[in-house]
C-alpha cells in the first residue's frame, strides 16, 4: 500500500460539503498521507472536461490513481468528469440523491448550491447577528447585551473560548459570548458581579496546564502569564470557581472546536437555528 495518496475534491459549488464528507472518510485510514486539492465550481460539463483531462494526465504520471469526492448534481456534468481517467470518483449525490428519490416517491430539484446558497434570508440574517453579536461580545469587551446571550463561555484566558464562539455562531447560529476569568476574580472565591445575572446562561472552559503554557508561551514568551505554576494556580481556581458555582464545564485539552460547539449544544440544551 503507498503511503501516499493524492485527494480531488470536486464540485458545482464551494467544495465544502465534499471536502467535509470526504475528510471524515479519510480519517479512518491511518498511515496514508492524503495531499489535498480542491476544485470548486465545476458547473459546467466544459469545465468538468478540464478536470477529467487533468485527472487523466495525473494518472499518467503516478504509480497510484487518485480518489475523487464529488458533489455533482447535474447528471452530466458528473459523467464528464470520469470521462477518459482512471481515478476512483465517490459522488455523494450520486449515492444518495436516487435511493431518496425512490423512498420519497418524487425527483429531486436537482439544483447547484442549495445546501450554501442564502435563498432563506432569515435564516443568513441570523448567522450574521450571531457572528456579530460574539464579536463584540468577544473576552467581555462588552457585557451590556448578555441578556441576547444564549450562552456564556468562562474560562481563563487562552482557553478556547473564543475560537468555540465563533464557531457556535458561524455554524448554529447561536448568539455565544465570552468571559475571561482572572487572577481578579478569583479573590472574592464568587462569580464576577457582571456575571452574576446571568448564571444560567454560564457553560465553562478548561484546559491542561501544560498545554495552556504552551499557548501562551507562543504569545507572551517568558511572561509571568505564561509561567507554569501561573497557569496551574489560575486554572485550579477557576475549576473551583465553578464546581463551587454549579458550572457545568468542558476540558478543552484534547477536543476540537467541533466536539466542544456540539456538546455544549446539547449539556446546556441550545436550540440550533442554522442547518
């Protein structure tokens, strides 16, 4: 088996539904390195020729064909691009478009881009209030509109909390704003009077020491910030915080922002707005 193996994602559109699909299969084959390209809006069978004479050429040249992810859902653009190549080409519309038809009783629409395009302007106009909502509300810049909040991400600084909102809101569409713990806070051994309203809009964020160092170490390097000892007393107290608070927390340490966006959706009971 090549340890290598060269990736095509193909579509009418963005590309991004394939590269997703097609990420998450390639995950399950570990030992083979995947060099990736994408080819977006390939809408047209002229424009699927091109890319059928490059796949082509390509298998000319490697010892290994290539492995196509498509989104094609004009039939003949799809056939267009096997034409005249021998690369292995996994069309998800393909496999699942027809075995849906035949279920539903009814064709489908069979039109580009609508899994990303914005014909539903109510639901882009809550992406962009989401997205805009968190960043102004971004490390508590601002605390005067928590009570729009559908949650509240807390946690020392350089604990993911940003990056989670941002995506909370990018793909759920979920108003998420953020409040960074401090040294500060930490005093008084209670939630921060801003905070206090809000209590059960409050989800929080942790992460290992060691890898909270090396964060912060990459922004602030040989800072007290940054120290170990620093980052082990501020996230010991803000993991007492709160368990002493009743503060239903995530350790960041090992989980990508995906896992973090869907489990705290579904501990803290959100309602997602954007599919």
């Amino acid at each position: 088996m090549s340890s290598q193996r060269k990736v095509f994602f193909v579509s009418d559109r963005t590309g991004i539904t394939a590269e997703v699909l097609g990420h998450s299969l390639l995950t399950q084959f570990e030992g083979i390195a995947f060099k990736r390209t994408t080819l977006p809006f390939i809408d047209s069978v002229e424009k699927a020729q091109a890319v059928a004479q490059q796949l082509a050429d390509f298998c000319l040249e490697s010892e290994t064909r290539p492995i196509v992810f498509s989104t094609m859902v004009d039939g003949a653009i799809r056939n267009a691009l096997r034409q005249r190549n021998n690369a292995l080409h996994l069309d998800f519309f393909e496999k699942f478009i027809d075995p849906l038809e035949q279920e539903l009783g009814m064709m489908s629409s069979h039109t580009m881009g609508k899994s990303h395009a914005i014909d539903d302007n109510d639901e882009y106009k809550t992406r962009i209030d989401a997205v805009n909502f968190t960043m102004n509300s971004d490390d508590g810049a601002s605390t005067k509109h928590y009570d729009e909040a559908d949650v509240i991400l807390v946690g020392v600084s350089r604990s993911g909390k940003t990056p989670t909102c941002l995506y909370l809101a990018l793909h759920y569409g979920i108003k998420a704003a953020n409040y960074p713990l401090v040294p500060e806070d930490f005093d008084s051994e209670k939630l921060p009077n801003r905070l206090q309203p809000y209590r059960q809009k409050l989800f929080g964020l942790t992460i290992h020491p060691e890898r909270l160092q090396q964060i912060r170490r990459e922004r602030k390097p040989d800072s007290r910030y940054a120290a170990l000892d620093n980052c082990k007393f501020e996230l010991a107290e803000a993991e007492s915080l709160m368990r002493r608070e009743r503060i239903p927390f995530l350790d960041t340490t090992h989980k990508s922002v995906e896992e973090l966006a869907s489990t705290i959706i579904h501990s803290a009971g959100l309602t997602r707005r954007l599919f």
